[in-house]
C-alpha cells in the first residue's frame, strides 16, 4: 500500500522538505490500480515524522471513492481520470504529486488570483515558506532556488494530458497569466498587481518578461561597473524596466551598486521604475506606477480603470493573505 501525498500537503512538502535546487528526484510512475494509504494510522505511519503537522491534516490522494476514509488527521482525495506520465515523485519513501499535479490540484481551492501566484512562484526561483516554518523577517529574504520547480510548458502539457478533471477550466485560464524568472514574492506583486485584467483588479498591461538580460554598450557597462545587467520587470521594444527594491536593499554598498546598474539601463535608452514595498502596498501610491508604466508602454487605460475598485481591493487582499498569511 503507498502513500500519495497531494494537495497542501504536496506543496508544503516542496517548499519546505526538498533541496532548493532542480534535482527533483525519480519521477514514479503510478498506474490508477494502485492501493492507496488513507486510513490514518496507515498513512501517519508512513510518512517521515516532520510531515505530521499538528496544526493541520495530510492530504492524500486515492483513486476510487470506496478507499476514502474520513479523519481528522487525513483528508483523502478522489482522482478518478486517467493519471498523467509525471504525476507523482518519489521523495523520503512517499508518493508526491508533482509541482504540475499541484497547480492543477490547488485550482480547487485558490481563487483565480492566488492560483496565478502559486503558479508564479512554481515557476520562479524563491520558495514561499509556511507561517508555521521559521524564515527570515522580510519577503524579500525567502529562501531561492537554483532553477525553478517547473514551466509554463511543463504546466500546459501535463493539463493537456489530464483528461475532464475538477479545477481544470481554472487552471488552464491561471496559465495564460504565469511568468517565469520572478525571484521574489514582491517581483511577482508588482507583476500580477500591473497586468493581471482589469476585471481581475489588474491594471491589464502586457506581460513583462521577468529578469531578463539588458544588452549594454562599452560606455553603459563603465556606468554599471558590470558586463551585464538585468531588469526585474522588462518590456524590451518598450525599453522599460521596473525595479523593486525592497527592505534588503540597505547600506551604501548595495545603494552604490543599485545606482550604477540603473544608470547604466537609462544610459541604454531605458526608462528605470523604482518601487518599493510601501509603494506596491498603498494603492494610491502604487497607481502612480501604472499610470507611468502604461504612458511608458502607449497603452491607454480608461478612467474607470483608475477607480478603487471592488476587484483591486479583493485581488490586493488575496496576494496578502496568500503571501503574508494575512
């Protein structure tokens, strides 16, 4: 009988318990006839000791509505359609949905908004850690990663591959809205606040490509003091870069070297946005950004999208609370 950890529990398993970097392990193929764990006893007793929270209960998965069983400890999770190659890795002795299987699984639960978050930080480099874990005091220290978990490709094809399942139409709709590269919960804020559709509290700009590389001429690289720079938030045939500087970016050293890499940007014919975390976290403040960000771009937005809405106010409290567990 094997344990099949989905769900929060499979998410918190790659957060917290796996090596942040882009081993993940043997992929284990897991045919529908396998018998599930879901008694509690069974399955507590199969899992390593620090995966038994006792604030919350595992979630597992099963694949037929008989082996289903009810507890306080373990919730069990029906999965009655085919099972995709890579659903599952194998990890410290257990079955593990794999970071795709959780973006599809954790459409049932997540709003729209914070799916696209997950789905964010899946394919970023920084690892949002449980309240219950001890971390660093700022958002902006989060633990990184060498290579992101996963893609927006590996995504699409492992939903392409599933067949009618529950969460599905959320998650194929979350997709179109992921960025790869973000290296800060912050990085993915600002992204999310700026292009996700008005209708979803966006401002609905285009997507920027997170991260990426900023070709700088002889002159530029003497002003950066570096051969190469790189945008947080970039729209290259636009030439517009904004950079979030959050609490970490103290001293005169990392000031000195924020400036010249700026500089060096601007001395390539960009326009340089700085935000910081105050701005990203008042509205009004952070309207400011849009409007030049959109000027910057040539797109127009209407007044109403200027308005404090009631989908701004929600998608604000959503990325709070899914990423300061507010």
């Amino acid at each position: 009988m094997k344990t099949f950890l989905s769900h929060e529990s499979a998410l918190a398993f790659w957060r917290e318990h796996f090596p942040l970097d882009s081993d993940l392990g043997p992929a284990a193929r897991v045919e529908s006839a396998e018998r599930c764990a879901s008694r509690a006893a069974d399955v507590v007793g199969s899992v390593p000791e620090e995966f038994v929270k006792p604030d919350r209960p595992i979630d597992v998965l099963v694949f037929s509505e008989k082996e289903r069983r009810r507890s306080k400890s373990v919730v069990c999770h029906t999965w009655e359609t085919n099972l995709p190659t890579n659903a599952f890795h194998l990890g410290r002795g257990v079955y593990v949905s794999s970071p795709e299987f959780v973006f599809l699984q954790m459409a049932q639960q997540l709003t729209f908004a914070q799916l696209v978050a997950l789905g964010c930080e899946l394919c970023g480099t920084y690892v949002l850690l449980p309240e219950n874990v001890s971390h660093p005091g700022s958002l902006d220290e989060m633990p990184k990663r060498l290579t992101p978990l996963t893609s927006i490709a590996r995504i699409s094809t492992f939903l392409a591959s599933v067949g009618r399942a529950s969460g599905k139409v959320k998650a194929m709709r979350a997709l179109k809205y992921l960025v790869e590269g973000s290296r800060s919960p912050m990085e993915t804020m600002v992204y999310m606040l700026l292009c996700l559709p008005v209708m979803e509290g966006g401002y609905g700009l285009p997507k920027p490509e997170m991260n990426a590389d900023i070709p700088l001429n002889s002159e530029a690289r003497i002003i950066a003091q570096r051969q190469h720079c790189q945008g947080d938030l970039c729209w290259p045939y636009h030439k517009l870069d904004i950079e979030y500087h959050g609490e970490v970016h103290v001293g005169a050293a990392q000031m000195k070297s924020d400036v010249g890499r700026e500089l060096g940007i601007e001395h390539m014919g960009w326009r340089v946005i700085t935000v910081t975390s105050p701005q990203v976290l008042n509205a009004d403040r952070f309207e400011t950004v849009a409007k030049e960000a959109a000027s910057r771009i040539g797109k127009r937005l209407r007044a109403r999208v200027f308005e404090a809405t009631l989908q701004r106010s929600a998608l604000r409290h959503e990325l709070e609370r899914w990423m300061f567990g507010k």
